[in-house]
C-alpha cells in the first residue's frame, strides 16, 4: 500500500480486543468429524405417523348392532302379527311407534358416522360409511311403514335387516375383537324372518272424504270378510285380494250392479313367516312408565300402539293416561270391574263389569248405549276387522250347569248393530247357530247378545223361543204365513218387530229352557239402565 510516507505493510487482522485471533485447534477439528461420523453410522429412531382412521369405530359398531338387534327382535314380532300367530306377536301399531323412534336414532347414529369420518381414511371408515348408509334405508323404509302399513315396505325393512348384519360382521373384522358386539351380532342372526312375493288382484272403492264415508261405504257393500277400510288418507275400502283378474272383474261387476263404482289393481301381496329363537328379552325391553292411578287399581289396558294406558279399580274408577303420562279422565263406573280395551285407533275405549260403558277419548265422555250381561263380562276385545267391542260373559251362576253365557258386541262409539240381516231357510226360528255359538243381533237398544252353546245346529226342543211381538197373538197357521204377519208388524213397529230378529237369545231360563230376548224391553230391577241381554221379560204363547 502506498501512502505519502511511501510504503506501508498491510494490516494484520486483529481479535475484538485488538488481539489476533487464536490459531485452530486440530484436537477440534478431529472431536467434530468424529461425531459427524458417528451420527451417520447410528440408525435413528423411526417416527410413528399418527394413524388416519376413523377413531370411534367400536362405539359407532355397538350402536349399529343395538338398532339392528331391536329390528330383529321387533320384526319378528309383526311377522308373527302378520301371519296371524297367536303369541309373540308386535301388533302394527306398535312396531310403527318403535320404527318412528328408531328411525330419529340412526338419524343421530348417521350425523355420528359423519363426524367420526370427516378427514379420516381407512378401512374402518370406509365400512362405517357404508353401514351407516344401510342404516339410513332401514330408517326412511320403517318410517314408511309406519306411516302406510305398507307390506312391501316391511319387506323392505327386513332386506335391510339382513344386510345390516352382513355389513356389521365386516366392519367387525377391522376391529379389535369386542365380545359383545360378536354377541350382538349373533343375537341378531338368529332371528329369521322372510317375506315372500305373489301377484294379486284387489278392488279399490273410493276415494272418500272421510273415515266416515269409507266406513258407510263398506257397510253399504256388505261388510265382507276381506274387505278393508284404509285408516290415512286416501280413504278408500279395499276388497281382496283374488286368485285371478277374473275373480276381481265379477266383484266389480257385482258392486257396479249396486250403483257402486270400483277398479281393480294389481299389486304384490306379501306373506311373511318366522323362526328361529324367541326375542323374549329383546321385546321386553320396553321404556318403564310409572304411573299414579286409584287405589286397588287390578286392571289395565294398552292401546294398539301401547301409547295410551287405562288402568281400573275395584272400585270401579277409571284412570286414562295419554303418551305423554299425563292423566286426561277419570272415568267412575260401577263397583267389579272386570274388562278395559281400546279401539284400533285410540278414539274410543270400553270399561265395566256387569255393565259395559263405552267412552271417547281423551275426554272421557260416555257414549252410545251401555251393554248389560247378566253376569259379569270374562273378556273384552275390539275386532280391528269389522270395527266392533266384543265382550263375554258367563252364566247367571257363573257354572256350567247355572245356565249358558252370552257375548256381546257395540259399534266403537257403543251404538248398538243395526238389522240381524236375512233369516236361514228352512229355519222358523230364524237362525242357526254359527260355530260354538249362537250370534243374536242388535236393533232398537237391545244388546248384541248370543248363547253359548255345544252343538252347530240346536234341536228343536232346545231352541229359543221367538219373543212376542204384540199382547194378542197373531193368527198364523203356517210357517210363511207367520213370517208374513211379522214381516207387518215391523213394518208398523219399528225394526224392534222384525221377525228376522227372531235370533236374539239369552241364557236358558229355568228348566233349562231358552229364553228370547225381546227388544227395547227394560229390566224391571234397572229400568233406567241397558236393557239385560237374558233377563227381558216375555210373555210365552
């Protein structure tokens, strides 16, 4: 470097004190490669990725199998139901509250699926996923056959069943082994129920505005035994099903010739059988109610849908309780009571002893005309076919050799039958006995009575007289002839008159003789009350 005083050596680099700096170590030098070397020779601990999964599979699988194991256990229930078995049996009603319930459950198992799989990948979610969607079609097929009662639905449902379970055994394969989902699932399996397929005819007449309407259709065309009156709207009866198009084509033919206007349908009909071990536990399983009723209450019964609960007491008080356990009437009736039931719907339900009141519900108002029995009523049952509260009720000594019971029936609403309908040819006392009993038929406020008996045709000698229609007899010297003059007699009378209703009967008298019961007569013990079904007096030609 140059400057003006010539030339000057260069600088030498100088430490931050001034200093200059220290020379390098070769000991250092030699410390750091070595660990460098070492570091490249020792293997490193591998890093464990988090697992990307789907974490609540097991409690997702458990939940699933809880709602699979209570559709197993309830289908076969209505299978049962369906195919008219006598025990074991989920009426539909019932299962439909259960399937409206399990159906809001998958629909929070559904929302938990999607929770548990959003952002995960893996064979667990990828089988959660595809259970869940398999759940969600069981869900909308049950709640459409709550809704409809449709038997392809069922059938649908138990489609669903089925491959729920197959999809729940796979998903358990990428599980750690649970044993009480393996019981679940095996559980679930050995309920088996099938539906099977056939093509039938049927006739639709309708639609209608109301219940009522269908109701007074159906009973316009006869009431026949497979006939329907369709409870949701469109209201309309349904007639079938028939072996063939041509069976369906003389039944519209027929109702058309009555002014009536029907079509024929084709659709699938359904027959649905069962096997396998019984769900006892499974149905048992119902939600408990604890409900406050009368003191020495030994009575209760449930609606078809088992919302509604009637309890009765010694006493003769009624208790009605609503779904939600509120308590809507306190019903008194007489001391003994002995029978509780609903109708199909809920609308109406009948309660008492020797005396059968009928009541609307939820108000608890009575209605109709009481039924009276000259014992106290054994059964009580409503008969979802043809509509009608049917009771019975044993003799007046309640022993066989005491004298014959009776049964009864009432419309829902307790009016009583109309018209007993055509008389038997042949049969002057008009009528014969159907099965084991006789059936006697209502008109003007008399009870809908008949008398239990052994034999499916009476001799002469045991039946009943005919109850006289008038205090001076009518001069007829043949069979005709006295139908003719009774035939007049209805006509100027009333339909109380009417010789068809020769079929009344009650529970024999003394002597073991029958005695005809003689309508819109009163008990002189109760003149205020329901007419005693065996006990009318009656003067004797």
């Amino acid at each position: 470097m140059i400057c003006q005083g010539g030339l000057r050596p260069p600088r030498t680099p100088r430490g931050r004190w001034g200093s200059a700096p220290p020379a390098p170590r070769p000991l250092s030098v030699v410390a750091l490669v070595a660990i460098f070397l070492f570091g490249a020779c020792t293997e490193a601990p591998l890093r464990v990725a988090p697992s990307r999964d789907a974490e609540a599979g097991a409690k997702l699988a458990r939940d699933a199998g809880a709602l699979l194991l209570q559709f197993a256990a309830y289908d076969y229930g209505l299978a049962g139901a369906l195919s008219s078995a006598k025990a074991r049996t989920v009426t539909p009603a019932r299962y439909g509250v259960v399937a409206r319930g399990a159906a809001k459950t998958i629909s929070a198992h559904s929302a938990g699926v999607v929770g548990a799989a959003v952002d995960r990948v893996g064979p667990i979610r990828d089988k959660l996923v595809t259970l869940a969607d398999g759940l969600t079609d069981l869900g909308r097929d049950a709640q459409s056959y709550a809704d409809a009662g449709d038997p392809a639905a069922f059938a649908r449902v138990i489609s669903h069943v089925t491959a729920g379970w197959q999809r729940l055994r796979d998903l358990s394969t990428a599980l750690p082994r649970d044993d009480v989902l393996e019981s679940a699932i095996a559980r679930g399996t050995s309920f088996v129920v099938t539906a099977s397929a056939a093509t039938k005819h049927t006739v639709t007449v309708g639609p209608y505005t109301t219940v009522a309407d269908a109701e007074q259709a159906l009973k316009a065309i006869g009431s026949p035994q497979n006939a329907a009156v369709t409870r949701t709207a469109p209201f309309v009866v349904r007639l079938g099903p028939y072996a063939d198009a041509d069976a369906a084509a003389l039944v519209v033919a027929k109702l058309a010739s009555q002014g009536i206007v029907s079509l024929v349908s084709q659709d699938q009909s359904y027959t649905f059988a069962r096997s396998g071990p019984v769900p006892d536990v499974e149905l048992w399983r119902e939600p408990s109610r604890v409900l406050e009723s009368a003191p020495a209450a030994r009575r209760i019964a449930l609606s078809d849908d088992g919302t509604w609960i009637l309890t009765g007491s010694d006493g003769g008080q009624a208790a009605l309780f609503d779904p939600a356990d509120t308590l809507r009437a306190l019903p008194q009736s007489f001391a003994g009571m002995s029978a509780l039931a609903f109708s199909d719907d809920a609308r109406f339900f009948a309660l008492g002893g020797q005396t059968l009141t009928f009541l609307t519900a939820p108000a608890g108002q009575v209605v109709g005309t009481p039924m009276r029995f000259n014992n106290v009523a054994t059964q009580l049952l409503f008969v979802p076919t043809t509509r009608l509260f049917v009771a019975t009720s044993k003799g007046p000594t309640g022993e066989p050799s005491g004298g014959a019971g009776v049964i009864g029936g009432r419309a829902p609403d307790g009016v009583p039958l109309g018209d007993c309908g055509p008389t038997v040819e042949g049969d002057d006392d008009g009528g014969r006995v159907c099965g084991v009993v006789t059936p006697v038929w209502a008109s003007a406020g008399a009870a809908v009575t008949a008398r239990i008996t052994s034999s499916a045709t009476p001799s002469r000698s045991s039946r009943p007289r005919r109850a006289r229609r008038s205090r001076r007899p009518t001069p007829a010297t043949s069979l005709s002839a006295r139908r003719a003059a009774a035939a007049t007699t209805s006509r100027s009378s009333g339909p109380a008159a009417t010789a068809r209703c020769a079929r009344w009967r009650g529970s024999p008298g003394p002597g073991g003789r029958s005695r005809s019961i003689a309508p819109g007569r009163r008990s002189p013990r109760s003149p205020t009350r329901a007419p005693i079904a065996s006990r009318s007096p009656m003067r004797r030609r």
